[in-house]
C-alpha cells in the first residue's frame, strides 16, 4: 500500500518542478521519521542486551566475576560469528565503508543486503562488553532505508544516493541527539560534498530524526557538563599545549589505525573456523577487561568520568592503550561495530590525562578547568584524525556534549592540528583504509570506478557479418575486405558462436606462406574465448582484456552461451571515459 501510495504521488510530482522539489522533502522527512523510530529500538536493544550482560555477570553465568567478564564478549562474539558467517555466510563491507563505496560508485544495490542482522550482531557484540560503537551499524541501517525509499519512488538517481546521506544522517542525529553533527559528518564522509542540493536534503532529514528521537528520549546531551562548569578563555601561550594535544590525538589515532590492520592480518592467518575468531577476539579483549572493566563496552562511562576530571593521569593514559588494544581485537577478529565511540574515548582519556598533567605541573600556564577542557579537545582530535573529518570532530563535539562558547578555540585548534599531521603521516582514515583492504579507493573512485556503473549492454557493438568455421583463408581475406572491420566472428554450422578471429590473427597466417592457404576459420580463431553477460560492467571488461592480452570481448547471452550478442572493443571503453571528461550525458550507468 505504501510501495504504491509513493509510486503515485511520484508520478503526479514529477510532471511539476515545485511539486517535484515538495515531494523530495517529504521523502527526506519520511526518511528521518523513520530512521528514528529504528534508532530508537536499536538503543533500547542495546541497553537491555547491555544491562542483561554486564550489570548480572556474575549472577547470568555461575562463576567468579574474575571468570564472567571475559567470558561474558566471548558468547557476544560467538552468537555475532555464528550470525555473521553461519547465517549471513558472505559478510562482506558493513557499516560506514560499505555505505561509502556505495555512494561512490553511485550503485544502491552494493549496500548490504542483510542490515537487520548485521544490527543484531553489532547489538551482542556492544552489549556482551566487546569495545566497539553503535554509530556504524546505525549508519547503516538508515542508509538502507533511504535507499529503500529511493528505490520504490520515481526519482533521478541524484536524489536516490541523497536519501541514503539522510537516512545516514538521521541515524547519527537519532543516536548521539545530534543533528549538526549527523549532517556534517554525512556530507564529509559518506556523501564528500558540501552543496546546497545535498546540504538541503540532508538537514531536513536529521532535524525530523531528532525530534522525533528528543521526544521519546529527551533532549540531554549524550556526555553531560555541569552547567555550573564555566570555562575561561585560553590564553594564547595556552594554545601550545593544545598543539601538544593535537599531535597526541594525531599519533594515536596512526597507531590505532596501524594496530588494528596488523590484528586483522593476525585472525586472518589463524586456522580456526571464521566463526569463532569474534569469539576469539571478545575473550581476549575481556581479559584486558579484568584490570579495566571501562575498556568494555561503548565506554561512555569512562568519558562521562573524564569530563568531571576524575581520573588520575596514569590510569587515564592506561586506559588510552587498553581501548586501543581492546577496539582492535574485538573489531580485527571480525566482530560488527563501529569505530566512532572508541574514538570519543580514547580521545576523552589522551586528553583529560594531558590536561590533569599540565595543570598540575604548569599551573601558571593553564586553567583550572583543563583537564575538562582538554578531554572535550581531545575527543575531537582523536575523531579528526581517525576519521579525516576535522568538520566533524569540531561540531559533533560541540553538540554532544552541549558545550559552551569558550571550548570553541581550543576545540578548533586541536582538531586543526590534529588533522594535519595526521593526514601528513598517512592518506587513509580508518574508514578508506578497509576499503583498501577490500580492493576499493574511495579517494581516486570519481573516474577510473565509474566504469563499474556502465553495462557491457550499453556500449556493446552488434556482430558483424559472421564467418563460416569451414570458411578459407581467401574467403576470410575477402569477407575483411567487405566489412571494414578488424574483428570477425565465427560460427559452427549449427550457427553457435565458436570464436574470433582478429587483423593480428590474419597476419600471423599470412606470415606462414602458402601453408596458409589449407587453413580455415576454424583454425585461426580463439577456441573457448573468455566471454561476459550484458549485465557485466566495464571494469570488468576492461580487467578481462588486459588478463587475456586482447583488444576485445565478446558478450553472449546469459541463458545460451553460444549466442554472441555483441563485442566490446578496448577503443569503446576509453570512448566512455573520453565522454566523461567531456561533461556528456552518456545515459550509460545503471539506476
């Protein structure tokens, strides 16, 4: 009923611009409504799971505390694995990245067909203690909704990729009650633009989320300061210690990248069933959680403490590299979750530890209110290096934690810095880094990847004339002469496709002499050439021609495979990317 209720307020709206543009907010508003209400379900499941496995460890399994904690990720682990590669069987991308590389190569089918299960993974996983995030399965989940939505209207295929940013977006405003910076963080990272036409969109759609979401949960700040708490002004000789921070913030988010790539290679050579390396990974990670329960889990306790200055110094920087090491194991060994909140905390501790050590060592130089200061710095620091998104990890912070105007400077300062020397040590986020892994950069996908979104149906030449397999080389010779062309196909008497015959060819049996004279077709063409389907996209055209060393591939019909339809040329593929760096409509690239 809704399916077509969209389908005819479509067709009415796209006869009429304004009613056009009316209709695309509605759908932007329909999307965050109901991200929302799913985020909603997503946090009441996460706290139940939360509540069920960590507050009753001891009472749940039987067994000494000392025991329960560790095993208590390992059974998340094990039920995520078992959803994960028993029920899902091909996992794949998740998450952020794999909403990235949809939107890049503009292909909506790419995002994960499972998301629901992919959400109750990451819910064992969080729940059951692994130290992980609910940003990217969030994400996710409203990705898939706008594309949804997309998918049932009549709308260009512009808007279709918007309604994913603001299905994004509304699961980040929906989440952390922060609107500002669900938008930010969608136009930075998942959608890499900043226009009006995407900027439109994509505020309509967090604004609706939030409200919705502040209506069921209230409108509080996820990570709350006293209100009492009044920041003074930093100094300008005060600003260098927030350059301190900024180059912490920056080498800890290269080490967290670094350390969770080698973890992951690590699992990946283990001889266990893929299964149980989350299993593996949530023991591990809570036997870490023995000497520090804070690691487990989200960790917002641990950044609620830090932003009342609570911890020492050297339990604050244990807790830096415990996470680090906690997030690494628990994500590297497979388990589904998000790297933003184990960002937040690491950055809260790296800061609030800074920031209680200079206060008391340089008191003269800094406020009494550092430690606080510099935990809020550091938490946007610490995104704007892992994630490459200086806008975000300013106005998320500013948002979440319904700071005060004095923070700004510092905040600025610190992400600025971070950002910079961080991008200066590598070109990758954490985000573009497994995509690599996954054989795709997002940072060079504008050309050589949009032949990933053209059909070999699309560019394909029907066959020429076709030749006889009993034909003779004059025969042949003559049948060149009369088409014009450099490629022939060949046929059986039974008029089945057997091969091709190409210019090189004829020239190497020419070069034979008058040998060349009782050869026939059948003779000189390709036996068992390597051929596509229409629905085969040029990349994959391109990749078979340069694996083959030919000019050519013949595309056959799905159903009969020695039915040529038609043959891509080498020369059609670059005729595509001459046309693209035309700026011409190519109306070549699928919906």
């Amino acid at each position: 009923m809704i399916n077509r209720l969209l389908l005819r307020i479509s067709r009415i709206s796209s006869k009429n611009t304004a009613l056009e543009k009316g209709y695309f907010v509605l759908l932007a508003s329909f999307v965050g409504i109901f991200v929302s209400i799913i985020a909603a379900v997503f946090r009441e499941l996460l706290t139940r799971t939360d509540v069920f496995f960590l507050m009753q460890d001891s009472k749940l399994l039987g067994i000494p505390k000392a025991f329960a904690i560790p095993a208590l990720p390992a059974i998340g682990g094990l039920v995520g694995g078992y959803i994960v590669y028993k029920l899902i069987r091909k996992p794949g991308l998740h998450g952020v990245p794999s909403v990235m590389k949809a939107v890049a190569l503009r292909n909506l089918n790419l995002l994960h067909p499972h998301t629901a299960l992919i959400a109750l993974t990451s819910i064992f996983t969080i729940g059951s203690g692994g130290s992980a995030g609910p940003e990217g399965p969030i994400v996710e989940i409203g990705s898939v909704v706008g594309a949804t939505v997309g998918k049932k209207t009549r709308i260009s295929r512009e808007r279709k990729g918007l309604l994913v940013g603001c299905g994004a977006a509304a699961g980040i405003a929906a989440m952390f009650n922060a609107p500002i910076g669900g938008v930010v963080f969608t136009l930075e990272i998942i959608l890499r633009t900043f226009s009006i036409r995407a900027f439109a969109p994509v505020v309509i759609s967090a604004v609706a989320a939030s409200l919705l979401s502040r209506g069921y949960f209230g409108n509080y700040p996820p990570f709350y300061i006293e209100r009492t708490l009044v920041f003074k002004y930093v100094s300008l000789r005060g600003l260098f210690f927030y350059a301190l921070l900024g180059l912490f913030c920056a080498l800890l988010s290269i080490l967290f990248m670094n350390l969770l790539k080698r973890v992951q290679d690590v699992f990946q050579k283990i001889k266990i069933a893929p299964w149980l390396k989350p299993c593996l990974g949530g023991l591990l990670a809570g036997i870490i959680g023995i000497a520090a329960p804070d690691v487990l889990g989200e960790g917002y306790q641990a950044i609620s403490e830090n932003l009342r200055a609570s911890l020492t110094v050297k339990w604050a920087l244990a807790l830096v590299f415990l996470k680090i090491l906690a997030t690494c194991l628990t994500l590297g060994s497979g388990a589904i979750g998000g790297v933003f909140a184990p960002s937040l905390f690491i950055g809260a501790c790296a800061g609030g530890a800074m920031g209680s050590f200079f206060m008391h060592y340089t008191p003269n130089l800094v406020n009494t209110d550092a430690p606080i200061l510099f935990a809020l710095a550091g938490m946007g620091g610490m995104l704007a290096g892992t994630l490459t998104a200086p806008l975000t990890g300013i106005l998320l912070i500013f948002e979440v934690t319904g700071g005060q105007y004095q923070m700004v400077l510092p905040l600025m300062f610190t992400v600025a810095i971070s950002s910079i020397i961080a991008r200066s040590l590598t070109k990758q986020s954490i985000y573009t880094m497994s995509l690599l892994r996954d054989g795709f950069n997002v940072e060079n996908a504008a050309l050589p990847n949009l032949l990933s979104l053209s059909t070999a149906a699309a560019v394909m030449h029907p066959p020429t004339k076709f030749l006889k397999e009993t034909d003779t080389l004059p025969n042949i010779l003559h049948h060149a002469a009369e088409v014009h062309d450099t490629i022939f196909p060949v046929e059986d008497k039974e008029g089945r496709f057997i091969g091709l015959i190409t210019l090189n060819d004829l020239k190497s049996v020419l070069a034979i002499g008058d040998m060349g004279r009782i050869i026939i077709a059948a003779d000189i063409a390709d036996p068992l050439p390597r051929t596509l389907t229409p629905e085969d996209t040029l990349d994959k055209a391109l990749n078979l021609m340069t694996e083959t060393e030919t000019e050519a591939v013949p595309i056959v019909s799905d159903r009969q495979p020695d039915k040529l339809l038609g043959i891509i040329r080498r020369q059609d593929i670059f005729a595509v990317y001459k046309k693209i760096l035309e700026g011409q409509d190519t109306e070549i690239f699928l919906e």
